[in-house]
C-alpha cells in the first residue's frame, strides 16, 4: 500500500483545522494560515485544499446554518478525521526523527544549536 504524501499547504490547513477552537471554515482558514506564517493564501486555494483534503478522507465537512452576515448563506465547516489526525501525527514523528538525526556538531556549525 502507498503511502499518502502531503503538500505543505495541506499539511498547514489540517493543522489550522486540528488546532481550531471554533467551526473551520474557509476564510477562517485562510485567515489563521496567514497569521501563523506571515504568507499570503487566495481563499481558493485554501478552499481547493479543504475538498482535496476530504476527499483523501483526512477532513469531513457539514453545511451550517445560513447567517445574515453572509446574505443568507451557508458556510461549509471543516472538521479533521481520525485519518487526519493520524497523518498529522505520522508527519511529526518523521520530522522529529530527521531533526534527530542531525548531528549535534552540525547544528553548532550552523549556528542553529
């Protein structure tokens, strides 16, 4: 079986999803991606990633309720999968076992330690 591979921005949007506080939904997500990483996202690649991202079973979504600060429509909201949860975790367990393998002498060279 193939292993599923992430994009950065994949991988950032499930984690603004899995840290979110409040219902994921586009503009949040975009939002929240923008300040943690001082980058600039269009909303449809945020929302692209989103549907890709159910898609690969790492998100599912609901429809909410319809607001009248968005003229009567309704938001899409995002919540991470146990699959998701579970690739985020797979993520961080191989970046910390390549920044573990880092030699300690090199770090030092680089100024990084």
């Amino acid at each position: 079986m193939r292993k599923t591979v992430l994009g950065e921005l994949e991988e950032l949007v499930l984690l603004v999803v899995a840290a979110s506080q409040e219902d994921a939904y586009g503009v949040t997500v975009c939002e929240q991606l923008e300040a943690e990483t001082g980058r600039s996202f269009s909303i449809s690649a945020v929302h692209t990633t989103l549907y890709r991202l159910e898609e690969k079973g790492f998100l599912s979504s609901q429809v909410g309720g319809a607001t009248a600060e968005r003229g009567g429509r309704r938001k899409r909201l995002f919540a991470l999968t146990p699959a998701g949860g579970r690739i985020l975790l797979d993520i961080q367990q191989t970046r910390l076992r390549l920044w573990q393998a880092i030699p300690q002498s090199k770090l030092q060279l680089l100024g990084l330690a």
